[in-house]
C-alpha cells in the first residue's frame, strides 16, 4: 500500500512528471552534450554538474511514478460540519491551554514548519471526521495519547499548494 492520494494529488503529479519528462529532461540531455564537448572531462565541472542535474531529475521521475503506481486513490469530499481534507482547523491543546490552526492534506503535501499536517499523521487521523466541540484523544506511536478540542473549521480550496520535493 502506497500514499493516500486524492484526484487533484494525482493530476498535479502527472503534471509534474509531463514536465520532467518533456522539458527538464531535455534541458538536462542538451546541458550534459554541451559540457562533454568542452574536452577533458577529467576537470570539467560543468559537465560534473550537468550530470548530476540529468541524475537528480531521472530520480524525480522514478520517484513519482513509483507513487503513482502504488497510490491509493481517497475521496477529498467531507460533509460541511466536519474535519476532512483541505479544511482549516483550530485546535485547542488541553494540557497546554494553546490554540494551533493546522492544515489537513495528504502526506506528499504535509510540511509542519507551514502548518499542514497529513492525514498520516497522529492529530490528522484523531481530528478527521470530527465535529467542532469534539474532545478527540490522539494517540501517540509509543503508547501515550493526549486531548484536543476542536474549536473552528473552515473548508478552503487546495489548489496552490505543492506536492513535497522527495
């Protein structure tokens, strides 16, 4: 079992490889030709350079083709009174008396440093499918767990957002 993908992850990675494929790559095949004719390869940086940008693209591709044929396909789709994908949610931390606003998306698009937190992830699987009010328990990989409250929801649009780098 792969990431959990919705539709919109899926065509933004088609995308992203379309691109790789027909421009980058041929960008990078041109960039390695030109810096092999410069002569002796044994000191030419660019060329050094060129390979690894043609490497680190061919990378890339594997990469998201490898997740797209192992992806699962989720529904994005959430009742307007609950937490799902896309939604803006304001959570009370009880133990710390602190409200946190978080993102919930798919886990090629998570980046905690910007508040996105992935549906993978422990707050993401307790709040998903909850109400505002609710008193959820999120439970923790090593056994202990501790309570929020969800205080506001607000559905937003994904449509900017980028899929992670690696």
């Amino acid at each position: 079992m792969g990431e959990k993908l919705t539709k919109k992850d899926v065509q933004k990675i088609e995308q992203e490889l379309d691109h790789r494929k027909n421009v980058i790559r041929r960008e990078a095949i041109a960039s390695v030709q030109e810096a092999r004719a410069q002569g002796d390869l044994s000191e030419n940086f660019e060329y050094y350079a060129a390979k690894r940008y043609k490497n680190q693209n061919e990378s890339r591709i594997r990469y998201l083709e490898n997740m797209l044929k192992n992806a699962t396909i989720i529904s994005d789709e959430s009742r307007d009174d609950e937490v799902g994908l896309n939604d803006l949610v304001e959570i009370l931390f009880e133990s710390e008396n602190e409200i946190q606003t978080y993102k919930l998306v798919t886990s090629i698009r998570g980046n905690s440093l910007e508040n996105r937190i992935s549906i993978e992830s422990p707050i993401g699987k307790a709040i998903r499918g909850h109400r505002v009010g609710d008193l959820v328990e999120v439970r923790l990989e090593n056994g202990t767990s501790f309570f929020v409250e969800i205080r506001n929801i607000t559905k937003t649009d994904d449509e900017d957002e980028e899929i992670r780098p690696f």
